[in-house]
C-alpha cells in the first residue's frame, strides 16, 4: 500500500522556480549596477526578489502534508514578484524612461531568450551586465511577467489538483480505511 504523503520537494525542476531563481540574479545585479546601496529600495528590491524564490522553494517542501500551505506560499511568491514588477516600474517611471510594450521587439527577444529549455542567468549576462538602466530593468520586467505567468497556472494547477485529490485529512482517512478493511477481511 502506497503512504498517504506524496512525494514532494521537487522546487528544482519547477519552472516557477528556475524563472525566480533568474530574476533574484537580475535584481542582485540589477541593484549593485543602478542603486545607491544606501537607498532604502535596494533591500526591499532584493528582499522580494528573495521571497519570490524562497516561498517556491517552502510551498514544494510544504505539499507532502499541506497543499494549503502549498497555495498559499506559491501565492505570497506571485505576490512578492508583483511587489518587484512595482519597485522596477517605479525606477522607469521617476527617471522618464521608457517602459516596453509586451509587443515592442525587444521584449520579444527577452522573451524568446526564454523558451530556451536551459534557460539561466548565463542566458542573459551579457545583456544584464553590458546594457543601459532602462534596459536591464525592463529585461526584468519581462523575467518578471514570465515569472507570474508560470506562479498563475502552478496556482490554478495546485486548485484543481486539491479539489481532485483533498488534502491530507481526506488522504489519512482513505489510507486508514484502506488498511483497516485490508487487515480485517471477513472468514
């Protein structure tokens, strides 16, 4: 008889994960680069970059025993990478630099550097460590938006699958029920 906790852990090869785990990188360099390290948001850039990854990495080691924990920690991340995608629409918006459009080619390219099955930091570097402010923050903001996008469908995924399965009550009971009648067959 399998066991009433799933396998869970697995943060690495989220998808979710690796994107966070990118914009965290851009936003280090990103912050070292353009910020007065004295300025007030260059700790809260980085703190929700952190968080971003960090509650990922949490919710995949909470979804063994608790997918509300789960869902609920995959959001506070969807809700700290939003507080980013803020911080660097502000650094455009103060300093009148342009914001590009979803459709603007270079965000195209951004996003088609993207799709690349080994997609990492590397995959970007010479572009972050090479190109104007304007640049390397809109860079993120597209990191940022692919980033969302993967933490909405994990969110709605992560719903259907509870709304399926249960959680771990329903689970424990399933499995002593299951053991119970297994044990105590009738003569």
């Amino acid at each position: 008889m399998d066991g009433f906790i799933p396998s869970h852990g697995g943060y690495r090869d989220l998808l979710s994960y690796r994107k966070a785990l990118i914009v965290f990188q851009v936003t280090q360099l990103f912050c070292e680069r353009f910020l007065d390290q004295r300025d007030r948001t260059v700790d809260q850039m980085i703190q929700a970059a952190r968080s971003g990854k960090q509650n990922i990495i949490e919710a995949s080691m909470a979804s063994g025993t608790s997918k509300e924990t789960e869902i609920k920690l995959t959001n506070v991340a969807r809700a700290s990478l939003e507080e980013l995608l803020e911080d660097y629409r502000d650094f455009l918006l103060v300093r009148d630099l342009p914001l590009w459009d979803k459709n603007d080619r270079k965000a195209l390219f951004v996003r088609g550097l993207g799709r690349s099955a080994d997609e990492s930091y590397e995959t970007y570097r010479t572009y972050l460590e090479t190109r104007a402010a304007e640049v390397v923050a809109n860079i993120a903001i597209c990191l940022i938006h692919q980033a969302n996008y993967l933490l909405d469908q994990q969110i709605r995924a992560l719903e259907k699958a509870f709304l399926k399965e249960g959680g771990l009550r329903e689970r424990m009971t399933r499995a002593r029920l299951n053991a119970r009648n297994d044990g105590h067959k009738p003569r």
